[in-house]
C-alpha cells in the first residue's frame, strides 16, 4: 500500500492518495521534497484539500509539511503552498504567511490565502499594517477587506493615517469590502479632505457601493473636485444610490472642469457648494492651487455670504 501511494503521489494522483488515508498523505508529504517542481505542486494542491475527517496529528503533520515547503525555491510551489495553508485554515500558519507578504512573485496567494483565514489572521495583518514596509502595509490592508470581519473596521481605520498613497487607497478598498454602515461617515471625511485624489477617487467608488444615500450632499461637492477621475467617481456613485444631480449642477460642474470661471458665476448660488469644496482642498499641487485661485475669485464675484468664512480660511493659506 506504501509502495502504490508512492506511485501515486509521484504521477499526480493526489485525490487517490487521499482516499488511502495515512499512507497516502505520507507519501504526499513526502512528494514535497521531490527534485520535479511539478510533483511538488500538485502534492501541495492535494494536501490542500485534506478531508475534515483526518485526526488531529495526521493534520498537524501536513500543516507541518507545508510549513517547510513555504521555503521552496519555485514560485509556483510556493504559491500553491500559500492557497493550501488557507484552504486549511490553520491559525499556525498566520505568522509564516505574514512574513511572506513581501514575497513578489507569491504575493497574491499570501493576500488570498490571509484573507480567507478570517478572524484568525485580523490581529497580525493589523501589526503588518502599521509597521511593515510599503507593499506588506498595502497587501495586508487588502487581506483585512477579504476576511469579512466587521469588527476591524475601528482598527482598519488607522491604515487611512498612512502617509503612502498605495495603502490608503488600499484601505479605502478594504472598508468598502468589509461593508456595514460603520466605514460610511470615514469615508466621506477620507472624500472630502484627503490630498491624494488616487485616495478621494477610491472614496468616491466606495460609497457608492455601500447604498448609504445619507451622504450624498459629499458626492455632491465632489463635483467639485479638481481632478476628473474623482468628480467622475462622485457622478457615477450618485447615480448608483439613484440620487443623480440636477443639470445644472452638472453644469456647474462641467464648468470648473474647464475652469470656465466666468461661466460658473453666471450660474450663481447653484455653484457656490461646489466651488467652496475646491478652495477646501488641502493638496499643493499646481492644478489645484490654480482651481483654488479660480474658484475663490469666482467666490467673490458671486458674493454669496456662504463664501465669507472660506475666503478667510484662504488668508492662512501656506501658498502665497
């Protein structure tokens, strides 16, 4: 019986290894150091699929064998290695898989393979996040949006203080992912004051996809924003909560795209929200210092009261 799962486990026939119970699983895990990446491979995608029914050390053993196999020099062995810890949903293995989220070539099947660990892996990917290097902090927050568990919300937050672009838009991600009401009122704050639009455009197609129209006003003022990509965001998260904007704030809209100023205080008051949300932003980029330039004459022109504490804010502003 030994004999014939070695044959087994070497051609591939990894389920039929299972079927034979204890000498079949030992013969996969002995497959693990065979010299062909492919026999590798496919033992570790079999030992993924271990039944339920196995007992605790025959278990302990496989998870054991994969652990070492994690150190394979083939990409591919690893990967597969990586999604057959997570089938498996050992809590043990969340420190090995943590530590190999900076592995490159891997790293998508250490995302997935975290994310499906769930609860048990919350605690770790949370230390990844805030004191990895730049890729871990990313792909751990993309993990915590995968593991369905809304209790990290308050904890997830603290990935949006990130000073790297790349990992709060990730987490901007993984709050919508998570879902709930809980990741709303962040989310429209990260919209509405946060530097990078990569982040703000992130904001936007989050809300959106939450179905909560209480902040539509939000959505609304990023009409106003300077960049296209995030008012694009913001019209097609309105139309989504079938809260869509009336034509002439689009227009209003339309015309700060262009920086039509004199066409924006022929508008009026209707453009007023929209043009306080640009002298609000805190990026210092050319583009937007120069949207905020337009837009606070355009203020003045329309000589709306609503623009008045605004424009003082502006006299602060570190810009000349």
């Amino acid at each position: 019986e030994e004999r014939w799962a070695t044959h087994l486990a070497l051609t591939g026939q990894g389920e039929r290894c299972l079927e034979l119970g204890a000498p079949g699983l030992a013969a996969l895990r002995l497959a693990l150091r065979e010299r062909s990446p492919q026999v590798r491979r496919l033992a570790a995608a079999s030992l993924g699929r271990l039944p339920a029914t196995v007992d605790a050390p025959e278990r302990r053993a496989v998870i054991e064998a994969l652990h070492e196999a994690l150190a394979d020099a083939h990409a591919d062995v690893r990967a597969t290695v990586t999604l057959a810890l997570g089938a498996l949903g050992a809590e043990e293995s969340v420190p090995l898989l943590i530590a190999h989220l900076d592995d490159e070539p891997v790293a998508e099947q250490v995302v997935a393979a975290l994310g499906s660990l769930g609860k048990k892996a919350g605690a770790a990917l949370l230390a990844a996040l805030e004191a990895g290097p730049l890729a871990v902090r990313r792909r751990a927050a993309v993990a915590l949006g995968r593991t369905g568990d809304k209790g990290l919300v308050p904890s997830l937050r603290k990935g949006l203080d990130d000073p790297e672009v790349p990992v709060r838009v990730a987490t901007v991600e993984a709050l919508a992912a998570l879902g709930g009401k809980r990741p709303v009122k962040v989310l429209a704050e990260q919209l509405a004051s946060d530097p990078a639009w990569q982040v703000r455009r992130a904001a936007a197609t989050a809300l959106g996809g939450l179905g909560d129209d209480s902040i539509a006003s939000t959505l609304v003022a990023g009409l106003g924003d300077s960049f296209p990509e995030v008012r694009s965001s913001c019209l097609e998260a309105l139309q989504r909560l079938g809260q869509a904007p009336s034509d002439q704030i689009i227009e209003v809209s339309r015309a700060l795209a262009g920086e039509q100023w004199d066409r924006v205080v022929q508008l009026g008051p209707a453009g007023v929200e929209l043009l306080l949300r640009v002298v609000g932003e805190t990026a210092t980029d050319p583009r937007t210092v120069a949207s905020k330039i337009g837009a606070a004459l355009a203020l003045g022109r329309i000589r709306d009261p609503r623009a008045l504490p605004a424009l003082l804010a502006l006299l602060r502003d570190l810009h000349p």
